[in-house]
C-alpha cells in the first residue's frame, strides 16, 4: 500500500522514492533512483530521470523533464513546459554522460511556462524566472529574470509579489517582509 498517488496512466519504476502525499497524474514517469519529496504535485507528461532529488511540496506543471543532475529543493515551482538541460554541448554520436552538470533550484524558486535553465547554474532561494527567460548563469536569491538571454529587472518577495526599493530598502506590500539591498544582493531584514 503507497501513501501517495499515481493516475493508472503513469509509471513508476522499482527503485524510486516517493514522498507521503504526492501526486503523480496522467502519463508521468519516474524511473529507478529518483527521489521525490512529500505532498508534491507533477502535472501531465513529467518525466523524473535517475539521480534527481526533488523537495516536499515541489509543484511540476505539466511537460516537464526533471534530468540526471537536476536538484529542485523544497517549496520549487516548475511552470507547464519548463525546461532543464544536463548537456552543455550535445551530441547524439557522442556519449557525455561523464559530464553532466548539477543544476540546483534552491528553497521557494519559481520557474514560469517555456523558461529554459542551462544546466551547471544555481538559482538562489526565491528566485522567480519569467516565462520563456532563459537562463545561462547562476541567479541570486530573491532576483527577478526575464529575457534571453535572462538578465535581473527587479527583486521579489518570497510571498511572489514584486518589491519596490527605495534607498536600498523594501518592504513588501502583501506580507509586510522587510528587505535591503546591497553589492547586488537583497536579504531580508
């Protein structure tokens, strides 16, 4: 008896770890060595290859590949149709699985609809990229990214709402979280 669930449509092979409360729908798979975390959520179509570690309460949206290499830490949205590579220069005559890359999504990071994450980067905790952004190096906690390639406009609260500075300072208008800004960093306050 599993304490989660999986539409009839999905497969999860022997060999994946599957967190109390997680639901897997409609034409998923999940392959041996995969680790998911609890109460989280993967949409239509998500594929969890070996060697990824996945976070509680992850929500993947629907035609999302989480590849070998891929670590989404807890609280990550993945937006429908969010891309990960693990391959900075593919080849399909030439093997590189000696050099995959790690890509860390770090606590609370939201990723919008057709954003690609080149993989080897890091995003910083409650980093939020823009739908179809796509993302070539590694993006500090908290930062807004749009663009191709992505490039920082702008600040946001972990709660998701856009900050607004003044004098290095914000304080958000839906939580009341206070920030500051410094050396193109922001941290709460």
């Amino acid at each position: 008896m599993t304490d989660y669930f999986v539409h009839e449509s999905s497969y999860v092979e022997e060999g994946a770890k599957i967190g109390q409360g997680t639901k897997i729908w409609h034409f998923c798979h999940i392959m041996p060595g995969a680790e998911i975390g609890e109460r989280c959520s993967l949409g239509q179509n998500v594929v969890v290859m070996p060697g990824t570690r996945i976070g509680t309460n992850v929500k993947i949206q629907n035609n999302v590949s989480i590849y070998e290499g891929v670590v989404l830490e807890d609280d990550v949205f993945c937006g429908p149709s969010c891309v990960f590579t693990n391959v900075l220069n593919p080849r399909s005559h030439v093997s590189r699985k000696d050099e995959y890359r790690q890509t860390l999504v770090k606590r609370g990071g939201s990723i919008g609809a057709n954003a690609t994450i080149v993989c080897g980067v890091t995003l910083g905790e409650y980093a939020f990229i823009g739908a179809g952004a796509v993302v070539t190096s590694d993006v500090p906690a908290y930062a807004l990214m749009v663009g191709v390639p992505a490039r920082r406009v702008g600040w946001m609260c972990r709660c998701g709402e856009r900050l607004h500075l003044a004098g290095g300072k914000a304080r958000c208008e839906r939580c009341d979280s206070a920030y500051q800004e410094g050396e193109g960093v922001l941290r709460p306050s």
